[in-house]
C-alpha cells in the first residue's frame, strides 16, 4: 500500500468519488493530491491548497493501519520539500487525536470542525510580533489599555470605511486596522494596505497593520467539507470570531470590534455570528451615505471599471486620490 500522488484525470475522479462516502469534496483551490489504494480501490486521501491541509478521509475498515498518519506525514514532507515550515489544517472532530499525535496544536474549535496548526511558527508567534508593533506604536499595552480594532478588506478603501475608522479613533484611546492580507481582491494587499496608511496618518491614535492569515482568509474560510451554504458560512464565521477573541481580543488587550453595517445576507449573517461570539465587545455602526448615496467599495469599483474617475474619486479619502489614480491608470489604462 504505497503513497501515489494523483496527476490524471481518472485519478482524480476516482478520489472525488471516493470522498463523496464521507460527505467531503475535492475543493478547486487544492495544489497537491496524495492517495493509498489496494487492489485498484483508493481506500484514503489527503490533499493541501497551499500551506492548508484538506480532504483527509480513509476508510474505516482500514482505520487500524494509521493510514492517516501516514498521509499526513506524506504532505508534511511535501511541504518541507517546497520550503514550507508553517502549515495548518481545517477538519473534523473526529481527526483530532490523529493531528495531535503528530504534533499538531489546537487553535479553535465548534461541534463540527476544528483547526489545527504544526510547524516551525504559531499564531501565539504572529501575535507575539503584532503585540511588540502596537507597543512600539502606542507604547506598552496592558489589560488597562482602551485598544479597539476594525478588520478592512478595503477594496479600496472609501470615505464609508474612514468613517467607521475616525468613529473608532473618537471613541477609544488607541485602534488597530487589521487589513485583510490574502490576495483576493482587485486591489493588491501591498496597494490596499498602501492606501489605508496614507489616510489615517493624520490620526495620531490609529495603526495600520497587516491582519496575518488568521484572520478573514483560507484558513479560517475553507469549505471542503461543509454541507451547504448555509451551514458554511456559519462555521466560517464562527471559526474566524472565536480565534478574533481568543487570541487576538484577549493577547492584545483589544476591548472592542467595529464593524460597518452590511446589506449582503452572507454579510450580515457573518456579522451576527460575530455579535453572537463577541457580545458586547462588537459594535455595528451604520453605512456612511454621501449625497444619498451608501458609499461602499463595490460602488466605487462599478465606477472605475465604468471609466468614471473622477466620479469614483468623490468616494475615497483625498490623500489616496493619488495612489489611486497611479493604481487605476496601471490597471485599467485609465487616466
């Protein structure tokens, strides 16, 4: 029973149809595919979109023979082959012992699904270099801090999302503006980011720092084993406020979250979820409107891919009028 890495299309649909028995699927973003078979019948997989682990399952008559450990040190040596030292893993309950007994650590978990980190660096370490940043900005921060925080995709960044951010800044002595850091978006993370400092500067008691892959991203929004919407989104987004409050809220002394008021459904529910996580330590704030109009980044994209400039301009904070320009002039061909 030899480990095979899947190259053809039969052995892909082979897996894909094995993994249907556990209620799984071979999620589009996967890069790497591992599987065991005997006498021609795949009897377990693993596979990993980047430096995340996905789509373990093994047969159960087989479960006795640690062919789950044996694929997960599979990826693992993959990864080290590919200079990747850090890696995480979204899946369920059921595989703990498994991740563990490899030297895995738990970072969060609900009834349905648990993530699960191992490797040379942790998410105690990003908050650990997140912590030294904001000391080093605010001077040091302890439990007696009034630190809030807002997590911005900003794609790009509006006038609606400094809106929320000066609401922040009037109401706390210190805020962090996590940026979104997956490339997602239209708008890179290096422009995106770019963009979000040159307009808070002014604001003396605010800091602009990356959000790390903890937070809003593949690791915490993977759905390879989820059964539907609904249910998808709800773990995502209860996975993404538990580890917002146990290790962010609480190693950084943050006492509140302000997030913008969503009209999107998906949205929404990811808000509520989170108000339902975080209590009273969230607050929602309303859309900004300028000229009744709900100013929001979609607006402004519709815009600029419309060739309409200058009437996006009238969205966004003057000090990235330039960025902007220099950005939409390089992307659209648009002056």
């Amino acid at each position: 029973m030899n480990i095979k890495e899947a190259f053809l299309i039969e052995e892909f649909n082979n897996i894909k149809s094995f993994l249907q028995k556990f209620s799984l699927r071979l999620d589009d973003d996967v890069t790497k595919t591992f599987y065991i078979e005997e006498d021609e019948k795949i009897i377990g997989t693993i596979s990993c979109a980047g430096y995340i682990i996905k789509c373990l399952a093994v047969d159960p008559f087989y479960q006795s023979e640690n062919l789950a450990g044996k694929l997960v040190n599979q990826i693992i040596q993959y990864f080290s082959q590919n200079g990747i030292y850090s890696y995480q893993v979204f899946t369920k309950p059921i595989y703990k012992q498994i991740f563990l007994s490899l030297g895995f650590s738990e970072i969060v978990s609900t009834d349905k699904v648990i993530m699960l980190e191992g490797g040379t660096s942790s998410i105690n370490d990003e908050i650990s270099k997140i912590k030294k940043q904001l000391d080093m900005r605010f001077a040091i921060l302890d439990e007696t801090s009034d630190l809030a925080a807002l997590v911005i995709n900003g794609n790009p960044l509006t006038i609606g999302h400094m809106h929320l951010i000066e609401t922040a800044s009037r109401l706390h002595q210190l805020v962090v503006v996590f940026i979104v850091e997956e490339n997602k978006s239209i708008f890179t993370f290096e422009e995106r980011l770019s963009m979000a400092y040159l307009a808070t500067r002014r604001l003396s008691n605010v800091c602009v720092l990356p959000s790390t892959k903890y937070i809003v991203s593949s690791l915490t929004f993977p759905t390879y084993f989820l059964k539907d919407g609904n249910e998808v989104h709800e773990e995502h987004a209860k996975i993404d406020a538990l580890i917002f409050k146990n290790y962010f809220m609480k190693k950084l002394f943050i006492k509140k979250r302000y997030l913008g008021e969503e009209f999107n459904p998906k949205m929404q529910n990811y808000n509520n979820t989170l108000k339902e996580v975080l209590q009273e330590n969230v607050e929602i704030i309303p859309r900004y409107s300028e000229n009744n109009q709900v100013v929001s980044a979609s607006v402004v994209r519709k815009l600029l891919e419309e060739g309409k400039v200058e009437e996006a301009l009238l969205y966004i904070p003057r000090e990235n009028h330039l960025i902007l320009r220099s950005i939409v002039t390089f992307k659209y061909g648009q002056k």
